[in-house]
C-alpha cells in the first residue's frame, strides 16, 4: 500500500505531499498518523528552510472521509478523539515550525482541508478552486483549529457565515476574504508555488522564525508585551550570522546571500 502522505526535501523546501487522490485525499485514521509524522519531522528537519503542503490528484484535501464515518458509525466519538488528537499534533507542528509553511492548494479544499491550510502561514490557490467547511452539513462542528484560525483570518461574523451555511466559496472570493494570499492559473500552480517556496528557502530562516512566532503570540499579548517581546527578537536576529550579510550586503548594495544562521 502507497504512503497516504509523503515527506521529501529539496533545495531547502521540505514537501507534505497529501496522497489518497482516489477519494481527493479525505482523512482516514492512518492517514492522520501519517500527517502528523509528517508535520513533525517537517517542524524538526534542519534541511528543511521552508515547507510546502500540496494534494495530489484533482484535489488539495475534501476533508474527513465521510465513508470512513459511516462504516464506525457506532464508535465515531472515541474514533473522532483519536483522530482529534492525532490532527492537533500535526496543526501544532505546522504553528510551532521555525520556518514558513505554505500550503498549496487546488480543486477541492473541504473540512478539515480548509483548517489545515488556514494553519499554514501562507496559502496559494489555483483558479478554480472551491472552499467549503462542510461541517454543518453532516451534522457536526468544525475542528482542526477552523474555530480559532478562521476568525483571525476572515473575522467571527464571516467565520460563522462559512461555518453555517457550508456554501462553497471560489478562489477569487477566498483571496478577497483573505483566505488566501495568492491566486495563480491552475496550469501555473506548481511553478508558482516552487518559486514562493525557493525564495522562502532561501530567505533568513531565523528572522522568519522570529517573525512567524511573534505574530503567532501577539493575539495573546498586550501592547507593552508584544513590543518587549519585538526588542528581544531584533536583539537574538542581530546576532545571527544572516543579519550581518544582510546589513552588509545593503551597504554594498548587493543582493544577501543567507544561510538560515
């Protein structure tokens, strides 16, 4: 049997390649165990500058695999437990990471498809993408971490619009909502999202790391924490090897050259 997901590195970009495409990578119990194997070793990689999350086949994840739910019917709370647990893992891998986490995404984000890219810190659409929570529709709540991340991203009242109703939102509504970053041509996807990806990679890694955690903080934070916490990152970033390149490369006034030191 075929890895339901794949792990690779290279160049610096480590790829979460999401790998049923038969049933547009719905979740399975071992699909999530391997998830979260994934988002960990992601988060631990030392190769791995940056990291991208991407479907196989015609779709980027349609959520849970209702087909699955219906042969546990009688066992679904402690199945749904398991699982939760497992998911949560790999979601707070993905916020932990000390690097960018781009998520890749085409044909049909559903469910926890739509949780696990709003985890991500950076999302590229295919045109022609449709979004849909798809909670409601089968009776049951979000999970994933839509109820925290999606109020942040789009704001509570079109959170619970997109919760409720479960209508399918395309990618130039989810770009204009602010779902997503980035909206590209289907056949431009993969070169778009390399090339996001490799300029990540080749970014500062710790700068970002500094950034991704501030930002990820900030929402629990007041105002004279934040800028005390903002001081003593600029002052960890200052003595990394990146930020002397960068501020020699802008007096010499050429292009830096980091490391991810």
């Amino acid at each position: 049997m075929s890895d339901s997901v794949i792990y690779s590195v290279s160049d610096g970009v480590a790829t979460i390649l999401l790998n049923r495409p038969a049933v547009m990578n719905a979740l399975d119990a071992a699909m999530i165990v391997q998830l979260r194997a994934a988002c960990e070793r992601a988060e631990q990689d030392p190769a791995a500058r940056a990291v991208v999350l991407r479907g196989a086949g015609p779709a980027f994840l349609a959520g849970g695999d209702v087909s699955y739910f219906h042969a546990n019917l009688p066992r679904m709370p402690e199945l749904v437990r398991q699982g939760g647990a497992e998911l949560h893992h790999a979601i707070l891998a993905l916020r932990r990471a000390p690097k960018p986490v781009l998520a890749s995404v085409h044909g049909t984000v559903a469910g926890a498809g739509v949780s696990l890219m709003a985890a991500t810190d950076l999302a590229l659409a295919a045109e022609g993408t449709k979004f849909m929570l798809a909670y409601s529709r089968i009776g049951t709540s979000p999970d994933g971490g839509a109820t925290y991340f999606l109020p942040r991203l789009v704001g509570s009242r079109k959170a619970l619009e997109l919760m409720l109703l479960s209508d399918a939102v395309d990618a130039r509504d989810a770009l204009r909502v602010g779902l997503v970053n980035w909206v590209v041509d289907a056949e431009r996807l993969a070169a778009e999202t390399e090339a996001i990806a490799r300029r990540l990679a080749q970014g500062p890694t710790r700068a970002f790391a500094e950034t991704k955690r501030l930002v990820n903080e900030s929402q629990d934070q007041t105002l004279a924490a934040q800028l005390g916490a903002e001081v003593e990152a600029f002052a960890r970033c200052a003595a990394t090897s990146d930020f002397a390149e960068g501020v020699t490369a802008f007096v010499e006034k050429r292009k830096p050259h980091f490391n991810g030191e």
